[in-house]
C-alpha cells in the first residue's frame, strides 16, 4: 500500500461535500491503491452537523480512509495537505449585492490562501469550487506568497461534462466519444463552451450540428444548466458538482494520457488571456502538472466570446482589487 496523502475539504458539511467526501473516501479520486487522511473544514456553526458526516465516514468503513480530522481552523486543516477542495464559501443573502458577496467571499478566500501558503504540502494541488469560483481562486492564489500560482486552480468541469452530455444527446452518441471539447474563460452565464474543435468519434462536431443549434440551444444550456437544476431540484447541483472536482483532481494528479480537459488556470497571456485573471482553458495534464492546449485557431465568434468571459472576470478583480496585495 502507499502511503497516506492528506485531502482537505471546506464546506465539508455542506452539501456538495456530503456527496464529495465519500466519492474521495472510496478512491474514486486518486485511484483505489490511495490510503487517504480527510482533512474536513467548516465553520464553528457547522461543526456540530460535520459531526454526522464523520460519523457516516466512519460507519462506511472505508478502506482506504486511515484518519478523518473534523476542524474550523484552516491552520489544523490545511497542515501538510496534499490535495485542498476548497468549496465552502458564502451564499448570496437577501439583498447582497454582487459586491457584497464578492467581497465576503474574498475574505475567506484570502484566510484559506495564506493558511495554505504556511501549512499545506509545497506541492499542495488546489481546486477552488466555491462561487465565484475563478475569482475566489485568484484571491487564494494572490494570499499564497510561498506557493507557485500554478497550483491554484478553479473548477469548470462541471461546465465541461454538461458540455460533453449535450452534445452527445443531440449527435446520438456516448460522452466518451467526443474529444476535444472546451469551456473557456469564468465558471458563470459568461462562460463560452467552444465546439469548434470538438470531435465525435472521428468527425468534427460542427459538421454534425448546426451553428444555430450552438448559439441558440447549446451554449445557453451549458451556461444557464446551474439554474435549471436549482428549477427543478429546488437546490443547487450537489452531486455533479462532487463528481466534477472528482475528475479535476483526478486528471490533474494522474494525467489525461493525451485528453483534453477544462481547467480554471492563471492566465499566462496565451490566446491572448493577459496575466491577472483565472481563466478556463484547454488543458491536457500528465505527471502532476497541466499544459494548456497551444496552437488552436480562433474564429471571430469564439473570440468574442472568450474576450466577454474575460471582461468579466476583470470587473470581479476589479471588485476585490485591495485583497490581491
Ligand atoms: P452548502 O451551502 O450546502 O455548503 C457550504 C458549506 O460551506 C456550509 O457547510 C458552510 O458552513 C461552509 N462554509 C462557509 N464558509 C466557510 C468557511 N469560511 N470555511 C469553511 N466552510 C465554510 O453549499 P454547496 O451546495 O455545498 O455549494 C458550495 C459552493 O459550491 C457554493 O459556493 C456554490 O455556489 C458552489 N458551486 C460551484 C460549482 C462549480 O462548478 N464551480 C457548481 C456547484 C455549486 O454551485
């Protein structure tokens, strides 16, 4: 057996963590040969419902799990963590502007950077999935003085696998398929899922699909998918969310053997994305480090589209610009 890394998860109970927390003990993360230590953050009001979740950790008698540490300080929860799943953060309220809850978020965000920065692992891989997502990783990111950017990452997977879902209904096929799907830019009503690189089996997407079908039906639905399921389900998406951070770290920890995925990442200028923002791009990843997909052509359109994702994502900076320093 391996020896043991350590995971830690904020929000933990909360519900997207009530589905993630098992997905991880069960392997489905880091692969079933992992002896794993959760690591479980919330805040001192959850605390008492955290206590339940461990409770069933427990009862599941996991294998692979070799100890669950239940804290509300992110020093104890972030000591000498491997693999940080920030999700906890804070919902909008009645009346909260989106100043406010950039700002409230920015707050926690800013504390959870700097405990990472002093106590977790140096190769520490973090996956931000609290909203604003992109932008509370910037703000982590920036509060980690002694970590590289690059292990600060934003999650739009979600946005990926609903992609690959909807495509694969409208061409009559499986998700597993279609390659070199994309979302570019903010996990938001902005964000841009590109097909026009995108493969169906050997053949390429825009030829099997109508550009109307895109601009009308699919990119809305991607981005407009979160609100459907709190529609529906009365609650926001808690599993797919859980099984979406699962894929992140999964690919990013052991690769992708060639597969293109979507990751939130500090721009670096490429597809002319300057430096400054979080931004979702093609990525493929291999020996624990991910490389953006280079070369691709693009179209006026998805220029557009990918320049409006990104002036968002400058006026969320723009809003919470004083905790960067
Ligand atoms: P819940 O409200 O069920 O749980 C959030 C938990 O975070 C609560 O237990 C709360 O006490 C805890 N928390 C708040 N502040 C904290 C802090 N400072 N430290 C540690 N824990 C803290 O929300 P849930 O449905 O689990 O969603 C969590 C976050 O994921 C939300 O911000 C949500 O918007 C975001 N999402 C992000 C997605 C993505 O694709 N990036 C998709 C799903 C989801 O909407």
């Amino acid at each position: 057996m391996k020896k043991p890394v350590k995971v830690a998860i904020t929000g933990a109970a909360g519900q997207i963590a009530y589905s993630l927390i098992f997905r991880v003990a069960s392997g489905s993360m880091l692969g079933p040969d992992q002896p794993v230590i959760l690591q479980l953050l919330d805040i001192p009001d959850a605390l008492e419902k955290l206590k339940g979740t461990v409770m069933e950790v427990d009862d599941c008698a996991f294998p692979l799990v070799t100890e669950t540490i239940a804290s509300a300080d992110p020093m104890e929860a972030f000591d000498g963590t491997d693999y940080a799943l920030l999700v906890g953060a804070r919902p909008r309220g009645p009346g909260m502007e989106r100043k406010d809850l950039l700002e409230a978020n920015a707050k926690i965000f800013s504390v959870q950077g700097k405990a990472l920065s002093e106590k977790a692992s140096r190769d520490v891989k973090v996956l931000v999935v609290g909203n604003p997502a992109n932008t509370n990783a910037l703000i982590a990111q920036s509060n980690a003085k002694k970590l590289d950017p690059r292990q600060f990452t934003a999650m739009v997977r979600l946005d990926h696998n609903r992609a690959l879902s909807q495509l694969a209904a409208k061409t009559g096929s499986k998700t597993t398929d279609i390659s070199k799907m994309i979302i570019w830019g903010n996990h938001s009503a902005t964000q841009y899922p590109d097909i026009t690189h995108t493969l169906v089996g050997e053949k390429a997407a825009v030829n099997l699909v109508d550009q109307e079908w895109v601009e009308k039906d699919f990119i809305p639905t991607v981005q407009q998918r979160g609100a459907a399921i709190i529609k529906a389900r009365g609650l926001s998406s808690a599993a797919s969310a859980a099984s979406a951070a699962v894929d992140h770290m999964h690919d990013w920890a052991l690769g992708t053997n060639g597969k293109w995925v979507s990751m939130g990442i500090p721009s670096d200028g490429s597809y002319g994305i300057k430096p400054g923002v979080v931004y979702g791009y093609p990525v493929t990843c291999a020996n624990g480090k991910y490389e953006i997909v280079q070369g691709l052509s693009i179209n006026e359109f998805s220029r557009s589209r990918m320049d409006a994702t990104e002036q968002e994502l400058r006026e969320e900076r723009a809003a919470i610009e004083e905790l960067l320093k």
